[in-house]
C-alpha cells in the first residue's frame, strides 16, 4: 500500500472518531437538560413540612430538636418548618447545640436555617416572613441563644438537591414572660421606673438574654422622690459595635440625667431615617449638658451610672442586623462571637443617702464627672494650688462610697505641668476602704542630699526649701499605684509622672454586706495639691534647688559617667515654646574633660547661621578663671546637627543652654549625649596624640615647619595636637585634605553629626567637616593653635581619607610697606602679589627652596630659581646634603613628568623588542617553507626517475610482441607524470 494510501485511511478514521464523539456530546447534553428539567419540575413540587413543639405538650421544661436524619447528613429539597408554641404567660427559649449546615454566610446560597422570634400568628408564615426574620444562618456559624418576643418562634430549614451535611440539634424551654413586661407602660419597650412604687430592681433588653431585635428604640425612664439620685448598675452589657471604631453608630444605649425628653434625643430620632451612618455619628455627637454618655460593645462589669438628681433616662437604640466581614469575625474571639448581641442586664436603685456633691466646688477648674457617684477633676489654668477633700468632708464618708479625683495640669506646646500632693489629715479604715494614688513617686523632704563642692571644701549640705523643690535632688521612683490606709497620714509628697494624678478612694466591700454594723461612717482625708511646671520628666541628677519652676538640670561626673540630655516637651513630643533651659556639666577634676554629640536634632528656625529665634549654645569657664566664655556658634535648623564637641583643658563647668520664642513654629528639639572623659578612655587610640598629652613646643629655627595628619579615616577615635612657639611668631596653616562625614555648605547643610575637625587659637574657632576641594589657609593670631580631631560612629561607608594639614612658623609684618624681616639673614620675606586678605610675613631661610612652597597663599618666591641659586647652605633637616637645592627642587617640581616620561620610553622599548621578536619568527617560518619545498621536489624527482625506469624494462620485453602498442601506453603515461607533476 502506498503512503497516499495510508494517509487517506487515517484521515478517514479521525472523520469517523469524531463524528461519533460529537454524537456522543449531543446525547450527554439532552440527557443533562432531562434531568435538570425533571429536577426542577420536582423542586417544584417539594412538600413543605411542619413540626409543632406545644408547651401544653412538652411541659416548661421544653425537650429537644433536630434536623432530619440528624446526626447523619440531612435530605434534599427539603423545607421544614419548626414552630415552638408557649403559653401566653410565657416565651420560647431556643438553645442550638450542634450546627452544620451546606453554605457560606453572609449569602447563604446552598442550604439555611432562618430564625423568627417576633411572630404573633403562624397564619402569616408565607406572607410576612421576610418582615419579621431576624437572622439566616449557614456553615458554622451558630445561632446565639434565642429569646422570643412573643409566645412564639419559628425556625425555617430549606435545602437544595446537592450535597448535604449533618445539620443540627438544640433544645428548647419555655420561660415567664412577666419580669419583661414590669413597669412596662407602652408596648414594645416604653418603661417607668418609679421610686414610689419600688426603691430597687432589674430590668432588660426585651429578649435578654437572647440575640435583640433590630429597629427597637426602647425608652427606661427613672423617677424618683426629691433628694434622691439614682444608681444604674450595669450585670451584663454586650451590644453590636464595629470593631476598631470609637463610636456607636449601630446599636447604642444613650444615658441622659435629670431629663426625660432631652432636645439632642428628639433631634437624633427624628433624623435617624434619613441619614446615614455619618450624619448618626455627627448627631450622637452634639453637646447636650444633660447627656451622661453613649454605650455599645463591651465593658468590665459591673459597670456603674449615677444620676445627680431624682430623673434619669436610658434609651436603647437598635439598628439593622449589621454583619461582620471575615476579618472583623477572626478579630472576635470564640467566646465573644455568638454574644455579641446579648443586650443588657441591670439594676437600679433609688437612694438617699449617696454621696451628696457639695463638696466638689463649682468654679472654672472643678468640674463633676457625668455618670459617677462622686468623681471630679481639677484642671490648672497656670500653676494653680488648693485642697482637696473626702465626701461629706468635714464628716466622715460612707463606706461603701468610691470617689475618684483627677488633677489635670496643664500640657500644651507652653507648658508641661506636674501634680504634687500633700496629705494634712488621713484616718482611713483599713477594714473598709483604701485610698490608691496611681502613677506618681512618693518625695521626703526631710531627706537631705549633698555633693562634693568643686574645690575639695567639706561637703554643702541643702536644708529643706520652703517652695517644695527639695524633692527634685532625689531620684524619683514612679509607681503604677501607690495604696494607703490606716489612722497615720502617709508622709512626704507625691509627685506625678505625667500631667495627670490620679486619686482613687475604694471600698473594701463594694456592696456594702459585710460593713459591721457598728460602723456606719467610715473615714476622711483632707490634701493640699499645687501645679508646678518642673523638669524631672527630663533625666539629671540634680534638678533646680531654688525655683522647680525653672529648667535648670546639672550632671556630675561624680555621680554619672555617661547619659542622655534633651529638652522638656509636650504630649505631642513637641519641646515647648517660650523655653529657657540650662543644661550643666560638671566634670570631676581639671584633668577630666566632657565629650558631647547628638542622635537626633530638630530646632526650628529659618536662618541656620544666626539662628535668631530658636537655637542652641555653649558657655563655659575654667579652673583658672572665674569668667564665662562663649562658644561663637549657634545650632538651629532640622537635622543641622552640631558637631561632636570635647571640652578644653582645665573646664571647671560646662553650659548646654537651649532657647525658643514665643512663635508657633517648634520641633521634636533633640537627643544629646554625653560622657565624662578620662586618659584611660577608649576614644583616645596610639594612632595619634590624646587631649592628655603634653604641649609641643616648637623651635622656630630648628623646626620651621610640619605636618598634622590623620592616618586615614578611623572610627570613635579623639585627636588633638596643642602646638606653641616663641612669643613674637605665629603660625600659617594650611589645610590641604578634608574627607569626613557630614556638610555645613549643602542646601540644607547636614552639619556635623559624627565627625568635626576643630582649630583653636586665640581669637579664632574653625569647625569643619565634610569634603573640601580646594587648599584652606589660616593665620593664628598668637604663638600658640590646636587641632581637634574628633570620629564617632560613621553612617556611610564611603571610602574617605581624613585630612592633611602644614604648619609654618612666621613673623607677620604688619605694615605692608615694610619689606624687611627683623632678622633678615636668617629669614626670608614673602611678597602679597596677589593683595591676599593674609598679610606679609617671613619665613626661615631653611624652608626656602626645600620642595615645598611656603610662602603660599601670598606667592610662591620661597620657591623661584632665582632665590634658590642664593641659598645659604643649611644643616636643616628640610634641605638636601647630596644635591644642591635648585636640582632637588628642580626634580621635586617635576617628578610628575619625569616619571611619565620614563614610563613612556619604557613602553616604547617592549614594543620595539616585541616586533623584532616577530620579525625573526616570520623569517624562520619562511627559511623552513622553503626547506620543506625543495624536499618535496626532490622526492617527485626521485619518483619519476624510478618509475621511468621501470616502465622502459617493461617496454624491452613486450617491444617485440607489439611495439606500437608500448608506444602508446608509453605516451599515456607520459601524460600522466605530467598530471601528477602538475597538480
């Protein structure tokens, strides 16, 4: 069979396959439509069934439920419907055990379970059933536990006819009705509470404790006789609230006093249809003197409300049957998720003898807190003072009573006020109640404090103040709550750690059953509280010792070796405005010094080089002297950072002093560190010399000049050289290398957080950081300069050389015209060709023509031919003993040439050897080409000559035979040598 042939029977066969499978696909899809037609026909046709659980039946203990087939997997097509039935005196409690049910909720597409607790008549099961549902439920989630509203509950189960699952199972009882219908003056939810009809109770939401219904506005209003005040004590209290959210924009419970038809309350109903959640929040949110508070979610129970006179109002708002999304379900736990629409449980209570409040002043700064029995706060408007008092003050106090007093000072971007207290009478049963202060430090004042004076006298010792600030010289130890009771007044001062004191009075007993009888008063206490604007917030070790009232915080290096410094802010962590604050720094000995650097730095001001408004400075003074000198800078600016600063020698005290004004412009302030230096500190390395080490004195004549250098960039190391000469010279620097971290020149600068390299001289202070492209030159003022070299931790990892520095001894003349050196053989005069701001000077006549121009930034005459051909021969280590001067200084000045010059011949001759290299192997690879050919030939020829030969032998002996014959092969292979020899 041919191949066309094999291909046509295959194209035949993959026709016949699939027509037959396109067939076979039509079939499937009719037979599918069958069956679904016939399913739908008999979904269609599902029975709805009915299971009827009757009190008069099963007793008010009830009985149990379940789905069909439970606990195996329930049928299809299924709808059933459950229907509990109970007295009229009575209502239908629900409880679902087991649950498990084909779905996924909220949607619940599959199978479900609908729940109905407000049905008044099972007539209407088909025609109001989406009216009255309170929630349908699928998958795992459970129904809470179900209270109805009514004698009756209706369960409603529908399935469809794919997979099922196991179902459910529950119980049921049946409940009075009565205790939700007491005091119950208007159907659904209208409740009076009179204190003539009965002085205690309960009351609750309407299905406590089942799940509540939705769209229920439930008013419980309390009237009571005059003189008393009414006690709600709140036993249970789970509402719908959105988690992460402040406010109760779903269900809600609003608390009013002494008003029973609040206008906010009108206003709030009257809109409520119409607007949306955020309008709800905005009305629920508008100031009604008479509103106590708005609850919803949870709380810690028991949860106590007080009225302040004999009416108060609770009105219960629920809203529609809101639902959590998957994410706000995982944040519940398992135990809140199926309550978390309990409702509410309570009591309440009319009484006379609660604590009466004419004991909280009414001014400006005392204010009652809404909704407790007695709680105040006290407010300062600027350093206030006065006293508080027990309830029913100059009597004794209930026992049962709980009082909370919160003294507020003032925390604003001016001020940061502290609390302090102080007790004049306590007697507090122990038995009975305690008297809880939270958050502050107990301050003795007849504790004293000294410290060694600076110049070795016997020790100062401080006696008590009368302006309560000998507290601040000790370390205050803040507790979360400091209690106390007994018939002593607890002594000393307490101070607050915030703005905010917190003063509790609580009973032992809260209900009051184990009071002896023989007690029915219990204790008092009267204290004196004041608002002070104090600095113990800010870390030191001592604190102002004559005004608290002023920033003024020492550190000694007697007591701490290294710590934190940073200025007083605000809650908003803003420093305040208006501020004066000193830091003081008081190292040990004169032998000592003190190094300071900052991690973080943020003062606010828009010129970064006067820093007019809000800024940072230093002071200082020394052993010898008791005048204070100043530091020329001052530090402003966001991230500007100052440089790490070392002090000077024989510093006896050291001022931080920051300022701000009264604009409205601050910033977070800064963090600074210190830390007191010694000679065994670790900054101070072998690498270069110490700020302990001795003075160099430097002989004009001997050695003229020298260098300062770095040995590249190192980390946390401190440098510093002190140079001086003879009285009548000065020095010229010239700073020829300068790569370290930070900037003071960018736009904006970055200043210098971790690196500084700093020069001294008398009249002159240079701080300089970052990298410098062109050579700096300085002149001191005096025979004397220091170099400060100081490296902390780098930030980046940029590859930096540190610095180079020349020094130069010279003698300025001060009048330009004036062209002659006082000693003019052995110095030499150094022309301003160039008007420079330096002035003229000399220089030693070694230094001329060593190398290296000295006479630099004026000119460069120290190093011209015609001054070095006249150099007096010296022994000075700066010239050359083996070369004249003008030849060394010939090939120092042209070393760079010379070397590349010498490069450049030496490449020429590699490349010239290289090619003479390759021109004698080309000549060799030609000598052996011709070698190889002329064997060649040599071998054709002895192949030709032997082949001759043996065919004219084989020619003799066939001549005979046929001799015309030979001739012609003869002549062939003739040719054919040819041929070969050719090719």
């Amino acid at each position: 069979m041919s191949s066309s042939n094999y291909v046509l029977l295959v194209i035949i066969i993959m026709d016949f396959s699939s027509t037959v499978l396109f067939i076979c696909l039509i079939f499937f899809k009719c037979q599918v439509r069958g069956q679904e037609n016939s399913a739908l026909q008999s979904s269609l046709t599902v029975e709805t069934q009915y299971l009827t659980f009757d009190m008069s039946q099963y007793g008010q203990d009830g009985g149990v439920f379940s789905s069909p087939n439970f606990p195996n997997n329930y049928p299809q097509n299924t709808i059933l419907f459950y229907q509990f039935i109970a007295s009229s005196d009575y209502r239908v409690v629900i409880e679902i055990d087991s649950f498990q049910i084909r779905g996924v909720t909220p949607q619940c597409t599959h199978d479900y379970l609908d729940v109905f607790i407000n049905v008044t008549n099972f007539d209407f099961v088909h025609n109001v059933l989406n009216d009255q549902l309170l929630h349908r439920y699928c998958g795992r989630n459970k129904p809470p536990l179900l209270v109805s509203f009514t004698n009756l509950l209706l369960l409603g189960f529908f399935t469809e006819d794919t997979q099922t699952e196991r179902g459910f199972n529950g119980s049921f009882r049946f409940i009075p009705a009565q205790p939700y219908r007491n005091n119950l003056q208007r159907q659904p939810c209208d409740y009076i509470f009179n204190s003539s009809k009965a002085k205690r109770g309960e009351f609750f939401s309407s299905t406590y404790p089942g799940t509540y219904l939705p769209w229920q506005f439930c008013n419980y209003s309390f009237i009571g006789l005059p003189g008393e005040r009414i006690h709600i004590r709140f036993r249970d209290l789970i509402l719908f609230k959105t988690p992460n959210t402040q406010h109760c924009a779903v269900d809600l419970i609003k608390v009013y006093d002494n008003i029973l038809d609040p206008p906010e309350l009108r206003r709030f109903l009257s809109s409520f249809r119409q607007n949306t959640h955020s309008d709800q929040q905005y009305l629920s949110d508008q100031h009604d003197q008479h509103h106590i508070t708005d609850l919803c979610g949870t709380y810690h129970l028991p949860l106590d409300v007080y009225s302040t006179s004999n009416i108060l109002l609770l009105y219960f708002i629920a809203t529609h049957y809101a639902e959590l999304t998957d994410e706000e379900q995982a944040q519940m736990s398992d135990y809140a998720r199926p309550l978390w629409r309990k409702g509410f449980y309570a009591e309440y209570e009319f009484s006379s003898s609660l604590t009466k409040l004419d004991f909280i002043d009414k001014t400006k700064s005392n204010q009652y807190v809404s909704g407790t029995e007695c709680d105040q706060t006290i407010k300062s408007f600027g350093q206030g003072h006065g006293i508080i008092h027990s309830p029913n003050w100059p009597h004794a106090y209930k026992p049962q009573t709980s009082c909370t007093t919160y003294l507020l000072g003032l925390d604003d971007r001016y001020t940061l006020e502290n609390v302090e207290i102080e007790f004049d009478q306590f007697d507090i049963d122990c038995n009975l109640a305690s008297l809880v202060i939270y958050n502050a430090s107990r301050i003795y004042d007849y504790r004293l404090r000294s410290r060694p004076s600076s110049n070795n006298s016997p020790l100062v010792t401080t006696s008590k103040s009368p302006l309560f600030s000998n507290y601040y010289r000790q370390e205050l130890d803040f507790k979360g709550n400091l209690s106390f009771c007994g018939h002593f007044k607890p002594e000393g001062r307490f101070v607050s750690q915030t703005a905010l004191l917190k003063l509790s009075f609580i009973p032992t007993d809260r209900s009051g059953t184990n009071t002896f009888s023989s007690l029915n008063n219990g204790g008092k206490f009267q204290a004196k509280y004041k608002f002070v604007k104090s600095y113990h917030q800010v870390s030191a070790d001592e604190y102002d010792g004559t005004n608290p009232n002023i920033c003024n915080l020492s550190y000694y290096q007697s007591r701490t070796i290294t710590g934190k410094f940073e200025p007083p802010r605000s809650s908003e962590n803003d420093y305040f405005a208006n501020s004066n604050c000193t830091f003081n720094f008081f190292p040990l000995n004169e032998h000592s010094r003190l190094l300071i650097w900052y991690d973080y730095f943020n003062i606010a001001d828009d010129d970064l080089v006067r820093c007019p408004s809000d800024n940072l400075t230093y002071t200082y003074s020394l052993h010898s002297s008791s005048i204070f000198y100043s530091h020329p800078f001052h530090y402003c600016g966001y991230r500007n950072f100052p440089s790490p600063f070392l002090t000077l020698r024989s510093t006896e005290l050291f001022r931080v002093h920051f300022r701000s004004n009264d604009d409205s412009e601050t910033g977070l302030g800064f963090e600074g560190r210190y830390q007191f230096l010694n000679q065994s500190s670790s900054f101070f390395s072998f690498i270069c010399r110490s700020p302990f080490d001795s003075i160099i004195y430097i002989n004009e004549t001997k050695e003229p000049s020298g260098n300062i250098s770095t040995d590249g960039y190192p980390e946390n190391v401190i440098c510093e050289w002190s140079y001086v000469t003879t009285r009548g010279f000065q020095f010229l620097l010239e700073l020829n290398l300068l790569q370290i971290e930070g900037s003071k020149t960018k736009d904006p600068p970055q200043g210098c957080q971790t690196a500084v390299l700093r020069i001294y001289s008398e009249g002159r202070f240079d701080e300089l950081c970052g990298q410098q492209d062109e050579i700096s030159y300085f002149t001191t003022d005096s025979n004397w300069f220091t170099i400060q070299f100081i490296s902390l931790n780098r930030q980046t990892k940029e590859l930096l050389r540190g610095f180079h520095l020349y020094w130069t001894v010279i003698e300025m003349k001060l009048k330009s015209t004036e062209q002659q050196c006082s000693l003019s053989n052995e110095y030499f005069y150094c022309r301003n060709t160039i008007n420079h701001t330096i002035g003229n000077f000399c220089i030693h006549r070694s230094l001329v023509c060593d190398g290296r121009s000295h006479c630099q930034p004026l000119s460069n005459d120290d190093e011209h031919p015609s001054n070095c051909y006249m150099v007096i021969p010296s022994h000075s280590k700066h010239s050359s003993s083996s070369l004249p001067s003008s030849t060394f200084s010939f090939f120092q000045q042209h070393l760079l040439l010379i070397i590349i010059i010498f490069i450049l011949c030496l490449t020429m001759l590699c490349i010239a050897l290289i090619l003479i290299c390759l021109l004698i192997k080309m000549k060799r690879r030609q000598q052996d080409r011709q070698v190889n050919k002329s064997r060649r030939r040599t071998n054709q020829q002895d192949d030709f000559l032997l082949r001759k030969k043996s065919l004219q032998t084989y020619s003799d002996e066939e001549e005979e035979d046929d001799d015309e014959d030979n001739q012609s092969e003869f002549i062939a292979t003739n040719r054919m040598e040819q041929a070969v020899t050719t090719v």
